[in-house]
C-alpha cells in the first residue's frame, strides 16, 4: 500500500469513528484524526438558538477552521511517512479547506440503513447520543446531498467493525 489519504464519513451511528479506529490500528504508521477531537477544541464555534417548542437547534460556525486544522495536521503526518484517515462529520467549508492543505486519495461513505443508525445511536454512552430525529435528519442528508457522489459508500448496516475495516482496507490496495 501507498501512503494515503483516507476519509470516513456518514451519519451518526454509522461506524465513523470505531471504523477508523480499528483500520488504523491494522496498519503500520498510520494517523487516525478524528473529526470531533478538532471541531471541540474549539469551544466558540457552538452556539444554539432556544426554539419556541422549548428545544435547543445546535450550530457549528468555525468548519473552514476546522478543516484547515485538519488539513495541515494531515499534511504533518503525511510529511513523515504516515497514512492518514480523517473520520466524522464535516460541512462543506471544512471539506474545502483540507483539500487546500491535502489530496484526499480515498473517500468512504458509512450509510447503514436509518433503523440501523438510529439502533446504533441509541447504544452510545449518556451524554453522546443525538436522538432518533437528528438520526434521520443526518442519515436524509448524508443519502442526498450531492456532495457525497464521489465518496465510495459502504452499506454497514449488516457488517460488523471489523468486516467494515476488512472491505475499507482492501481499497486502499494498490
């Protein structure tokens, strides 16, 4: 295998960040930057708005910063001989800014279907769940949205982590 650039992403409860985790843990050398781990670093981006049903619509305003961060911090790796997987959610200004830093050499979609991510979402820890209709929000958009017609996308729905790792790995073969 070449060094490489791997992107993994798709809704909630899709297997982002277990995926990525078992893949680079399979390979020497390799870098596995997480999405959140960047988008959290910096607290100012979160902001809500107190809708008047009582609920909290959530946004995230620094994705251009984030994706530069993550841009360079793959370039870093790269630099010294690492291959690199950038697993999670990104909106398109992030999307943009890594692709200024980096060549993205492989794009990988997660899309199980909706029962499944909203079984999967259920089954995380307390406070990281998102909730059946933010679930179905994602899964609409990530099944949609004609940003994602170039990525290679990967129905999890009936593969565990380590099969999903096994099929993603086999595409990083040269």
């Amino acid at each position: 295998m070449s060094k490489f650039v791997l992107v993994i992403t798709g809704p909630a409860g899709s297997g982002k960040s277990a995926v990525a985790k078992k893949l680079a843990s399979s390979l020497d050398k390799c870098a596995n930057i997480d999405a959140d781990h960047i988008k959290h670093m910096i607290y100012s981006g979160f902001s809500y708005k107190l809708l008047p049903d009582g609920t909290k619509k959530w946004a995230y305003s620094e994705w251009a910063l984030v994706g530069e961060s993550i841009g360079l911090l793959a370039k870093n790796f790269q630099e010294h001989s690492f291959d690199v997987i950038i697993n999670g959610y990104i909106d398109p200004p992030g999307w943009e800014n890594i692709e200024k830093q980096i060549a993205i050499t492989h794009k990988v979609l997660l899309l199980p279907d909706v029962a499944t991510t909203i079984h999967r979402d259920s089954l995380r820890l307390e406070d990281y769940p998102m909730g059946k209709n933010i679930v179905k929000m994602h899964h609409d958009h990530f099944s949609k949205e004609t940003f994602y017609k170039d990525f290679t996308k990967v129905d999890t729905t009936n593969l565990s982590v380590e099969e999903t790792a096994s099929k993603i790995k086999t595409m990083l073969i040269v």
